[in-house]
C-alpha cells in the first residue's frame, strides 16, 4: 500500500534529475518541489529510496499535517499526534523548524512549541519525557510551515545521504557526492564509454561514476540511517530493499574511468576512497597533469570542477581557462566535455562556446555545469 508521503530533498538544480530518479525507481507519480521531489510510497520504499537515490539529501515521512494560528493551536495539534508510535522514551529526538509563517515570530519558536508537545505527550503517559539531541538526535524531526499549513515530518535519513561511508579523507575542496552524481545523470554519460576527471582530487566524480556505471547504491556502505531506530523499523524489508539491488554486468571488463590530479596527495586520498568504495576494477587513479594529458581513447567524456580559488586574480584564472580550452582543442576532440565552475569571468577566456549552461549551486556558491562538445573543425 501507498500510504506515505514521502520527500526527497535535493540540492537546487537537481530537481529533474531526482525526479527521474524516483520515476525510475519506483514507477508511478511524483511531483517536483522547490529542492524536492514528493512521492507517495511504502516503508520499503523508504528504505530503498534511502540506499538508492543518488541525488537525495535527505528522505522525510510525513506524519502529520494541520493548520495552526497560534501557540496554542500548534501545541494542541503537535500533541494530537501518536508519537509512541514512532519512538520510545529511551530515544533522543529534536524538531528542525523550516519555512516561513506570518503567524509565528521565528521558526525556532515553532520548533520549541513543538519540542514541548512531544515531551509532555510522553511525560502525560510514562511519568518521564524523551531527551532532546542538540546533534544526532536517534529521532530527527522536521517541522515545515508555510503560513498556518504546518506539516510534521520524520527525518528517515538522520544524518545527509551525502555520507556515503566511503570518504576516508579528503582534500581541500572535494565535491560533494550528490553533486557529482547529479553532473554525471546530467552528463547523459552511458556508463560504458570512456569518462575521464583530469582534475579529481579525492576522487568523488569517477567514485560516484563507478557507482551509476555499476548499479551499486550510493549508499550501499552506509551503515546507519534514522529509520532504522524507528519503533515500525522491519529488518525484513530491510533486507529486501538491500535484495531487490541490481547490478549492472555489462560494462567493459577494464579500468575505463580515469581519475587524475596534478597533486600527489590528492590521488592518494583517491585511492583510499576508491578502496573502501569497492569499484578498483574499473577506475584508474594516476598523479598527472592535465596540460601533459593525452586521451586514453579516441573519443570519451571528460567531466571536471576545476580550482576555483576565490583569491585568483583574473587574470590568472584567464590564463588558466584560456590553456584548458587551447589544451582540450589540441587533444580532445570527439570528447564531450562538462566543467563544473563558479568562476562565470574566466570560464569566458576557454575559448569554446558551451551549448548548454544549467545552474547547480555548489552549498552557497553559485555556480554552473557548462557542456562542451570539441569537434574538430566544425561541427557536423
Ligand atoms: C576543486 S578541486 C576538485 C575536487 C574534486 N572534484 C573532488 O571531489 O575532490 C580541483 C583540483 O584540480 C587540481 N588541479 C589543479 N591544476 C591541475 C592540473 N594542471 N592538472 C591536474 N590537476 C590539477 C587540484 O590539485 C585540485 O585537486
């Protein structure tokens, strides 16, 4: 039966590509949100949609939705709700307060009321009231308002399905994983042909690569996740969510996605990663420059976020630009080629005219995703 409702948070940007994810997944219909998509499924759609959907932040339950005016009415209407059902006494919890009303000052207020209608529902029935975890509640709740619609939802996910649980270390500033695995679904890389970052740091875009190519969940080695601390947590359908995974067998039989980086370390940290993530056989990490690099094979995807160090003078990060583009024209023709750069003033100095631009911020940085393809001569 259907009966959740259920949100994925994404980043902005990333909306289309979840969506299709969920489409994907589970069939169906689904509506896209600002940052979210909404799907009705089951419990075991929650867990899979947990483990599987590579461009979730986080998957919410709802469990309640009212209207409320005033303190008192949100008190009342949060305390109407079942909370033994989903938790005990024993179990830590919080209310991460969201959205806007004109009705309440701040949504910190909203998040105390609240906070104060689950402790005494628990207080009223065992003569003790549940601990509230400032960080790693075992029962993260969010609480969304907009205006007097508040809607009660549990966090399914805890902690962002960002941590994967492979990243051992890591360098300076390595992309977050639900961005690289939402520039790869935004790429239309086929998972067989020849993707290569020459700029990889810790490795995030040919991992995460690894993982689309191979149908392995991005969540596979993640060990914890807040549903499972629920009171209706069923390990059987845990397990099957875990069962109904399935792989993909037929991609080339050696490494074809290469990972390189300029820094030493950086390719070492690429390597620790890449060893907990399970996917050595196909993914080449070597130390290398780019302005060295020559294409492994005849034609292929290149996907890369290059520095964008803030502090780079522009002209600098036009000469930078301008010898990426003159290097790619040089030796990468018949490659697709996608950057990923905050840097709108010297990505101009690459030279080549991009034919699609798609706005992905990165955390508070704004930034683009712009599609190259290099031909040689003109295009056909
Ligand atoms: C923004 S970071 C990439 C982060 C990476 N996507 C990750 O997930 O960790 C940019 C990387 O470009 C590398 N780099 C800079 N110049 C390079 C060059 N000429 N050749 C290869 N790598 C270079 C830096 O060492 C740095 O690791």
């Amino acid at each position: 039966m259907n009966n959740y409702k259920i949100v994925v948070k994404t980043f902005s940007g990333l909306e289309t590509v979840l969506f299709k994810e969920i489409i994907s997944l589970f069939g169906g219909k689904a509506e896209k949100l600002n940052r979210g998509v909404l799907f009705y499924g089951t419990l075991e759609d929650v867990y899979r949609a947990n483990l599987m959907l590579r461009t979730a932040v986080k998957v919410l339950v709802q469990i309640a939705e009212f209207d409320a005016k005033d303190k008192t009415e949100l008190y009342d209407k949060a305390k109407e709700i079942d909370w033994g059902r989903y938790f005990t006494v024993y179990q830590s919890f919080a209310i991460d307060g969201i959205g806007q009303s004109k009705y309440f000052n701040s949504i910190q207020y909203v998040s105390l009321v609240i906070k104060d209608a689950v402790a005494d529902w628990f207080r009223e029935k065992y003569s003790r009231r549940p601990s509230v975890a400032k960080s790693n509640p075992e029962i993260p709740v969010v609480a969304h308002l907009q205006d007097e619609k508040v809607s009660v939802y549990l966090n399914a996910s805890g902690e962002s399905l960002f941590k994967r649980g492979y990243r051992q270390s890591s360098v300076e500033a390595p992309l977050n994983e639900v961005l690289a695995a939402g520039i790869l679904q935004l790429s239309e890389w086929d998972g067989k042909q020849v993707l290569i970052d020459p700029m990889c740091g810790s490795g995030t875009i040919p991992i995460e690569a690894a993982f689309l190519a191979t149908g392995i969940p991005p969540n596979f080695q993640r060990n914890s996740f807040a549903f499972m601390k629920w009171r209706n947590f069923e390990k059987n359908l845990w397990l099957s969510a875990r069962d109904s995974v399935k792989l993909i067998t037929d991609i080339p039989r050696k490494p074809y996605i290469f990972g390189h980086d300029i820094k030493a370390y950086a390719i070492e940290n690429a390597k620790e990663n890449l060893l907990m993530s399970g996917v050595q056989r196909i993914i080449n990490f070597k130390e290398q420059d780019f302005f060295e690099l020559t294409p492994p094979a005849e034609n292929g995807i290149l996907i890369f976020n290059p520095p964008y160090n803030k502090r780079l003078k522009l002209d600098d990060s036009k000469l930078f630009y301008k010898s990426i583009g003159d290097h790619l024209k040089k030796h990468f023709s018949g490659y697709d080629v996608w950057i990923y750069s905050a840097d709108e003033s010297g990505i101009k100095f690459l030279g080549l005219h991009p034919d699609k631009k798609i706005a992905l911020d990165n955390a508070k940085i704004k930034a683009k995703l712009y599609h190259y393809p290099v031909y040689e001569g003109k295009r056909k």
